[in-house]
C-alpha cells in the first residue's frame, strides 16, 4: 500500500471551526447563567422588599359599629317582629312591650292633671272675688288666695310633667332600630321579660363597616392619611377599594403598670428579641360591591398603594422584563453559535473527509 502525506495546514483548517464552537458555546453559557443569576438577585430583593418594608399585613379585621339595644322601660314582651339574623332599617319595630301597665300609667295621671286644673280654677275664682270685694276683705285673705292660685299652677304643671313621662313610657313599650344594620343571632322570644337598661339585642350599623390593619410599628413611615389601600378579604377572590382614614395614637403598654402608691411599676425583665408593635390603621372602604357579603370580624390583608412602593415595584417589573429578555437572547444567541459553528463545521469536515478520500485514491 502506498501512503500519502497531508500538508498540516488541512489539519488546522479541520480543527479551527471545533474550538470556534467550543468558545462560543461556552460564552452562552457564561452570559446565560450570569442572566439567571440576575433575575434571581433582583427576584429576591424584591422578596425582601416586600415582606421587610412593603407596608401591608395579613393582620387586617373587618370592623363595624355594634349597638346594644336595651329598653327604656321593663315587662314581659307581648310581640317580635323581627327574626334571627334579619336585615332592619332605621325606625322599623323590633319588639313591643306589655302595654296595658303603662297605659294605665298614662290614664291615673290624665286624671290628676284635670283634679289639679279644676282645682286652680277654684283658687282663680275665690281669687278674683276678693279682689273686686275690696276693702271688705282683709288683705291676709288676698294674699292667701293669691298664694292658692300659684300653688295650684305648680301643680297643674307637676302634673302636666307626669303626664308626658307617662305618654313617653308608653310610647317606649315599642323599640324600633336605631340604624340600618343586621340583628345579632338571637332576637328575643315573646313572654321574655326584660328590664330597663340592660341589653336585649344588638345592630351591627350596615354604614360603619371598615378595616383594622395592624401593621408593624417598622412601617408606619410609608403609611400616610388618605393614600390608596387594597384590601383581600380572606375567602373572596375579589378586592376592595379604601384609603387610610386614621392612625391609632397610642396603645397599650404591657410593661407597664400602676402601682398601688399610684407611681409607675416598670416590668426589670428585658428580652433581647424585641418584637415590632402592632398599631391599629383604620381603613375605610371607597367601593363595596352590592353582592359582597361584609360580616365583621373577617380576617383580610391590607396593602397600602404608597408612590414610593408603586415606584420600586414598577422599576421591579421593568427590571425581571429585561432580565427575561435578555436571558432570551442570550439562549438565542447561545443557539445561534452553536448552530453557526456548527454549520461551519461540517462543511470542513467534508471538505476535509473529501480531501482525505481523494488523496488516498491518488
């Protein structure tokens, strides 16, 4: 068999586009994963944003003002018309009150107002008659009539007084809603005696609804009286609108109390892990859809929509946007190369598998 000699230059001409694709592949891969390096650098601060200066909490409450309704007046409850749980408006009857007392009540002291009125008219009567008698009465009997006539006009108004107090007791026998609200879940019974002044039921007021956020006293620097706030009611898909209406000016101090000589009795212990206190912000709601079941005490979480938050968080999605671009054409590119090189060489190597083939058939 004969051999043939190849010059070294095929050699190279076969092995320069394999190291080509070599560089360029690895280059991809460099500049693909600094890419993902990046987005997962700006994914986590973004994390850490959030969850360490971010001002919202998960700690959010549905409040509403909660009337007590207690009667004016005592006795046994003659009728309810109302149900557990019912949806009332203002001045709507809830229950009544054995009447027939109170009435009775009204009547004795009608009575006594016209006794006392027929009264002064006597007085009134002797009054003038001695008067236009003159001198042939003593002026001691004037005067004791005269005082008659204002006895009797005292009277006439203590009764007129315990008339009205009367009237007022009866008209009390029927309670009605103080405001548009929902019953508590258990209106009274008929036969139930209730006395004056203690509670029978309660009104949530339907207009009084809002949020308690307790937010971390650490970010109470981004909170500000009437920024924007979205409020996610736990178990509804769908999110309220509200702004911040107050900030709460104190609360309470657990390590610290009064002492029975009346001077301040400081907790000594100290632990070195301080806990971030909770302030109350009053939340009120700018949109309730119609359909939307408000029950409060429900759990929400509150995030308010300051600028600064609105800012980073824009900047955060135009940066993990170009992130993702890049790192889309860095794979491309990587691609690229690769398909390039590789495409490159395959037309040397059939060049060079060509040459081979020729010069072993010379």
């Amino acid at each position: 068999m004969s051999s043939y000699w190849l010059p070294s230059s095929s050699f190279r001409i076969v092995s320069c586009p394999t190291n080509v694709k070599k560089t360029l592949f690895s280059a991809g891969r460099i500049l693909l994963t600094l890419v993902v390096v990046a987005i997962a650098a700006v994914v986590l601060w973004r994390i850490v944003n959030y969850y360490m200066f971010s001002p919202w909490t998960r700690d959010g409450h549905v409040r509403a003002d909660v009337i007590q309704v207690a009667p004016d007046v005592g006795g046994l409850i003659t009728a309810v018309e109302v149900t557990d749980n019912q949806q009332v408006r203002q001045g709507q009857v809830l229950f009544v009150i054995d009447r027939a007392r109170y009435a009775l009540a009204l009547r004795l002291a009608q009575a006594t107002l016209d006794q006392r009125r027929t009264t002064l008219a006597q007085a009134r009567r002797e009054y003038a008659r001695n008067l236009t008698l003159g001198n042939l009465v003593a002026s001691e009997t004037i005067e004791e009539s005269r005082m008659r006539v204002d006895q009797g006009e005292a009277a006439v108004a203590d009764a007129q007084v315990q008339v009205d107090t009367a009237r007022l007791n009866l008209q009390r026998t029927t309670i009605v809603s103080p405001v548009d609200g929902y019953l508590n879940d258990r209106a009274p019974r008929v036969g139930e005696y209730v006395s004056s002044g203690r509670p029978v039921l309660a009104v949530v007021d339907l207009h009084s609804f809002r949020v308690d956020g307790y937010f971390e006293e650490t970010k109470l620097g981004s909170i500000h009286i009437g920024e924007p706030v979205d409020i996610s009611v736990m178990g509804e898909r769908r999110v309220l609108r509200g702004h911040v209406q107050s900030i709460v000016a104190g609360i309470e101090d657990r390590d610290r109390a009064q002492g029975p000589n009346l001077l301040p009795n400081v907790n000594p212990a100290f632990s070195w892990v301080r806990l971030a206190q909770r302030i109350p912000v009053r939340v009120a709601l700018d949109e309730v859809p119609e359909d939307f079941r408000m029950i409060a005490g429900r759990t929400a979480t509150v995030a308010v929509r300051t600028s600064a938050s609105e800012n980073r968080s824009d900047n955060s999605h135009a940066a993990a946007a170009g992130g993702a671009s890049g790192a889309s054409g860095a794979s491309g590119g990587a691609a690229a190369a690769t398909n390039a090189s590789g495409a490159s060489g395959a037309p040397g190597g059939m060049n060079a598998s060509a040459t081979s083939a020729a010069g072993a058939s010379q």
